[in-house]
C-alpha cells in the first residue's frame, strides 16, 4: 500500500491525495510537517507531499508523484491519448503553476503573521497574476471541465492551485483572481461540489488548527534566534 507523507492543509498534499483518490489506488495517510528529520527521510528537500510505496520506492514533488501514479495505475486515467491533447492539458498546469501557484506563494508570509506585504511585492504579485489571467482565458475551455469534454489532470491540478490563488489574492491584494477567468467560477463550484473534493475539504479543515500552531511555533523559534 503506498503511504502519503503530509499534512491536510497543504494543496500539494490534498492535489496527489486527490488523484489517488480518483484512480482509487489504495493508500495509508502519515501526517507530518516541512522539514521534520521524519519527511526529510523520505523526501531530499523536506517538501510535502512524498509517497512511499510498498516496495519502498519514495517519491517527491507533486507532479513528478502524479504523473508516477499515472503510469502506475492506468485505470481511470487523467491524461488523453493523443499526445497534443496531453500537451494541452500539461501547458495549463504548467502556466498555473508558474503564473498563479508560485506568484501567490510569496504572499504566504504575510497571511500567515496577519501583515499586509510591501507595495513592492503587492505590484510584482498582481503582474504575474495578470499574465496568468490572459493566459488561461485564451487556453481554458470549461466544456465542462478545463480541458474539454473530459476530466483530466489539470481539473485536479487547477482546483486545488486556485485554492491558494483566491485565499492569498483576497487577502493581501482584494481581488477575486477566479471572477477574471471567464467560466472558472461555475467550473471551481463544480469541482468543490464533488464527493472527493468535499471530504478532503473536511480533513483540510480538521488539520489546519494543529498546521496553524506548528506555524506559530515555526515563526516563534526563527524570531528567537
């Protein structure tokens, strides 16, 4: 049985916790935080989310660990045949990544103390944000789902990024990042409404109290030194 390494409130976790869920692979849950010597046993940099498998291969970085499961497990799949459809699906979660996920992750920091970011940073933030924005209009299709008519990876990938766009955005810059896709908005209430959404929505919300006090803890030791 593969075990996964993590805690609830992470979206990386929740994203491969998400397509084993999907592919209905069989799997254990094994909560731990960043940089712990127990995940950096598993995973080189300390990162979340990491597998183990029952064999003992360990694995991290969540694209690299879903695109194993892919390969792995072929039943349900989440990429299409062709090879320029599976590009397609791959380009917009590679300009989610690089353009909302990463962008919106310099924000962290602030959220967490409860601090407004530097103006500077506000600025450079929205940019990026913008030329994802452009990007995702001309490339999304919601007909139903991102990609076209079927269900693919980047549903999975760009629901649980837009968790961390539209919490962080809201926050630090007041705006509703969601509301400038066309579609989005009706496509991410789609994907919050499904039973496999709803429950990792459930274990994210019983993790954060115990996440937010290691955070506390984290900010307090570094203040410390």
């Amino acid at each position: 049985m593969i075990t996964l390494h993590g805690f609830a409130a992470s979206n990386y976790y929740n994203l491969v916790k998400h397509v084993l869920l999907h592919k209905e692979i069989p799997f254990q849950e094994n909560l731990v935080y960043p940089s712990s010597d127990e995940l950096l046993a598993v995973s080189p940099v300390g990162k979340v989310p990491a597998i183990t498998t029952a064999e003992g291969f360990e694995l991290s970085e969540s694209s690299v660990i879903c695109d194993f499961l892919e390969d792995s497990y072929p039943k349900k799949p989440l990429y299409p045949e062709l090879a320029t459809e599976r590009a397609a699906v791959r380009r917009i979660m590679k300009i989610a990544e690089l353009y909302f996920e990463l962008s919106s992750r310099r924000l962290i920091p602030f959220v967490f103390s409860g601090a407004q970011a530097p103006q500077v940073i506000k600025d450079e933030v929205r940019q990026v944000l913008t030329r994802g924005i452009i990007a995702m209009n001309r490339l999304c299709k919601f007909s139903p789902w991102i990609a076209g008519d079927t269900f693919t990876m980047a549903d999975i990938y760009m629901y649980y990024v837009a968790t961390i766009v539209h919490i962080f955005a809201s926050s630090q810059l007041d705006w509703d990042v969601l509301a400038e896709i066309d579609g989005m908005k009706a496509w991410n209430d789609t994907m919050k409404q499904t039973d496999i959404a709803q429950a990792i929505e459930a274990d994210r919300m019983a993790n954060m109290p115990e996440f937010m006090q290691h955070v506390q803890a984290q900010i307090k030791a570094a203040n410390a030194k």
